[in-house]
C-alpha cells in the first residue's frame, strides 16, 4: 500500500471537498489558502497540513503557487497517530531545505520516484511532529532553531505563530518564555534582525529599495523609519558612510 504524490498549482478559484484517504499537503512555492474544519490559515514554504480521511476542507491558490501534495492510505498503520486530527504546521530549516530539493526533484521525476520522494517528505514530517510528546515545558527554548527560520524568511512576513510551532508551543506560552530568554518581544527580535540583514546588505551596495525588498519591509518609507530607529541615521546615510 502506497502513498501518491504530486506537485501541483492551486486556482485562484475556491474549492471544497473531502476524500476517503489522508492528505499531506506542503506550501512550496507562492501562498494558497486553507480552511480546515473552521480553521484558516495560508500555507506558503516551509508551512504545511494535515488533513485526516472524511475531513471537509476548503482551499484555493494566491497567485502563482505550487504545492507538494501526499495522498496516505487510511490503512498504512505507521501515519495513524500522525492524522489523528487536522493540524497546520511549520517545518524546521533542515527540513525546509529537504522540501525545496525533493519539490525541484519531482518536477523531472516519473511517477515511482515521486512517489519515493513523498515517502521521504512524509518520514521527515512524521519526525519532526512526533517529537512533540517529548518537548517539556521547562526545557529551554532551541533559539538556534528560531534563528535559522528566521534568517529563511527574512524576506517576507514571519509570525509569532509559525516561531511558536517550531518549539510546539502555543503563541502565548512562546511569547512569554521568548521575552524570559532574551528579554525583549519576539516582533521586537525579528525586527532587529531584519535591521542586522540591512545592514550587511546595505555595506555591500545593495540599493536601499533592494535592502528593504530583501529583508521583509512593505515598502522603502516604513524601511527608513525602522532603520533610523535602530541605527541612528538613514539607510541611505548608512550605505555611504559604510
């Protein structure tokens, strides 16, 4: 008994179904949308769901978009406990990385190999949520892990919410325990990364445009006020006293 795999491109137009097997589904490229028994939530890279046998779901594509699908036989024993209810979930670096090879390797890969390469996404995922159980509330938070995510996706938005499911936790227990660590926000930490990235691009040459592009600001205005905040002058000074 198999699981089928596939890379595939959501339309912009919504749907709604559900189906009498699991399904594994990871954001690879662009942003979709999905709504799990009430619960919405964009998955994009590096984000997935979990989507149990029988269960209703609504979803649809942002744009450009690509997904890596897995389809798991209700039967195969060993993903039992891994669908045991609809979940989203945030993968770790390591294994964002492992998706972005695999999701590349499908696109000239014949069917068994697909196929070969969802069974490795699918062990991978079961491993890194297994784990949970074993995650103690008094254990220390891994902020490398929360590093490494963060240095991925400096680009683009990042939420309290997917940095608290890399630790498994909730978003309040995180925030709190974060703040205990390193005794500001996490918005705050984000932030001062972004402004770090900045920085060394900004050394380099990049244009200020381009800076604010690369690490994650909505547009060049809101760039400058942060910067300045955090540095003392513009990124425009900045980039040519550096």
């Amino acid at each position: 008994m198999q699981t089928d795999t596939s890379l595939i491109s959501l339309p912009e137009t919504a749907n709604q179904h559900d189906h009498r097997y699991h399904q594994l589904v990871f954001g690879f490229e662009g942003n979709t949308e999905f709504d799990i028994q009430g619960q919405g939530r964009k998955v994009s890279l590096g984000q997935g769901c979990l989507v149990p046998s029988t269960t209703g779901h609504a979803f649809c594509g942002v744009g450009n978009n690509r997904i890596v699908v897995i389809n798991v036989p209700e039967a195969l024993a060993e993903t039992q406990q891994l669908f045991d209810k609809a979940s989203y979930f945030t993968l770790d670096s390591q294994r964002t990385i492992l998706l972005q090879a695999v999701a590349q390797e499908m696109q000239q890969a014949h069917a068994m190999l697909q196929n070969v390469c969802g069974q490795m996404l699918l062990c991978a995922t079961h491993n890194l949520l297994s784990n949970r159980t074993h995650i103690r509330a008094t254990q220390a938070l891994n902020l490398d892990i929360i590093d490494q995510h963060i240095a991925l996706n400096l680009h683009r938005k990042i939420s309290v919410e997917e940095l608290a499911a890399l630790v498994f936790l909730s978003s309040s227990h995180f925030h709190h325990r974060f703040k205990q660590l390193t005794h500001v926000t996490p918005l705050h930490y984000i932030t001062t990364k972004r402004i770090e990235r900045a920085q060394a691009l900004l050394k380099e040459g990049m244009p200020v445009a381009n800076a604010a592009a690369a690490t994650g600001f909505p547009n060049q205005s809101a760039f400058t006020h942060t910067f300045k905040q955090h540095v003392g002058i513009t990124p425009a000074r900045y980039r040519l006293s550096a």
